[in-house]
C-alpha cells in the first residue's frame, strides 16, 4: 500500500502578547491530529503537523499524544520535502534534514499520555538551534512518519517554538 499523508487539524500560531500571525520574535505553532477509533495508520503515513516560515530558527520542539489500544505507536518527526523537491536545510550547520531529523523513535503508549522533546533525543538528532531554509516554498512542514501500521483511536500534537528576525 501507497504511503497517505494526513494535515493536521488544527494549527494555532501565537507570538508575541498573543499575535494571530508569525512575527519577529519567538513564535509558538501547534498542530494536532485526532484519529478517530477503529482507524488505522499504515507504515509511511506521513502525519504534516504543522508549519514553520522559511528561514525562521527553530529553538525547541516537542510532541505528545496517545493511543487508545493495547500496542505502542511509533513514529519519526523531521521535515517534509517541498512539493517533492529537496528537504530544507539547516543555514548554521549547513546540514540537510529529513522526515527523522528531530527523532528517529518516539514511541506513544496505551491510553497515557506520552510525550518526547529535544532533550530526550540529544546526541542522536539534529542541532537545536536550526535555521530552516527551503528553495521552493515560504514554509518548512514539521512531520510525523507512521514506523508501523497501527489501529484504535490516536491523538497527537506537535508544538514547536520558532524565532523570526535577526
């Protein structure tokens, strides 16, 4: 089966004293995806969480979430190639990033909350801060990739926290 891509329901920009859009200074975007029970996500489903400006510098990040079944959801967050070109870049390290740039295994358990942030990937994932940069689009999509098929009822969120201006 083809990979499927889901977009997050909600995505909820804040900055500074409460602004409804990015603007220079750090700014906070969430995405989150409900899945309803008796859903499946197959390996390779590519969750698009949420969406940061082209060259804003991403300074923390996390995700939480659970599932309400007797298995374990695992999953990778990273990056999302622009309409099928290359995946963004990091400006400071000169490094390119992937679907699995910010952590290659966050597993969610059984109907707990679970959650995973920079600090629990240190030494295995990319630099923290990252000044994202893509060729072809104004926005760099933070994703989440299914590691296996999973079924029952999912929530996730993706928060991150992003600076814009020098």
């Amino acid at each position: 089966m083809a990979a499927r891509t889901f977009t997050a329901s909600e995505v909820i920009l804040s900055g500074p004293l409460g602004a409804r859009n990015s603007r220079a200074g750090l700014n906070i975007v969430r995405g989150r995806i409900e899945v309803p029970i008796a859903s499946s996500l197959s390996a390779s489903d590519v969750l698009f969480m949420c969406r940061i400006p082209n060259n804003a510098t991403l300074v923390d990040w996390y995700v939480r979430g659970g599932i309400a079944a007797s298995t374990t959801w695992i999953l990778s967050v990273g990056f999302s190639a622009a309409s099928g070109d290359a995946y963004p870049t990091d400006q400071l390290t000169e490094a390119s990033l992937s679907a699995n740039s910010l952590a290659s295994t966050v597993s969610l358990t059984t109907s707990a909350v679970g959650g995973w942030n920079r600090a629990q990937t240190a030494g295995s994932a990319m630099a923290i801060p990252a000044k994202l940069s893509i060729v072809t689009d104004n926005w760099v999509w933070l994703t989440a990739t299914c590691g296996g098929s999973t079924t029952g009822s999912m929530s996730l969120d993706l928060v991150a926290y992003y600076m814009l201006g020098e």
